[in-house]
C-alpha cells in the first residue's frame, strides 16, 4: 500500500512542477500588441438578424 502513495506523490509533485513550469514559460504578457491597418468592415453580415421572434 505504501508504494501507491509514493507513486501518487511522485506524480503529483511532477504535475505541480509541470505547471508551475509552464506558468512560468508562458510570456507573462509580454506579446506585441495587435496594430489593424485597415478599418473594420463587415462585407459579408446580414442586414437583418438570422433569428427575428414575431407575433402571429
């Protein structure tokens, strides 16, 4: 019974380790902001909604 608890530590500590490694590689925000060259237009939207409720 002991080595289940050994391997459940041995796995949880590895997890833990894992994400705190991960958390730690992930940037922290430094990422280059997003620059739009071109306005924002919608070609392609509905002029009307897909789903308009009426009363029969």
């Amino acid at each position: 019974m002991e080595i289940f608890g050994i391997i459940l530590f041995i796995v949880l500590l590895t997890a833990v380790a894992a994400t705190v490694s991960a958390l730690l590689k992930d940037g922290r925000g430094h990422n280059p902001p997003i620059n739009s060259k071109e306005p924002w237009s919608a070609f392609d939207a509905p002029s009307s909604p897909y789903w308009n409720p009426r009363i029969y």
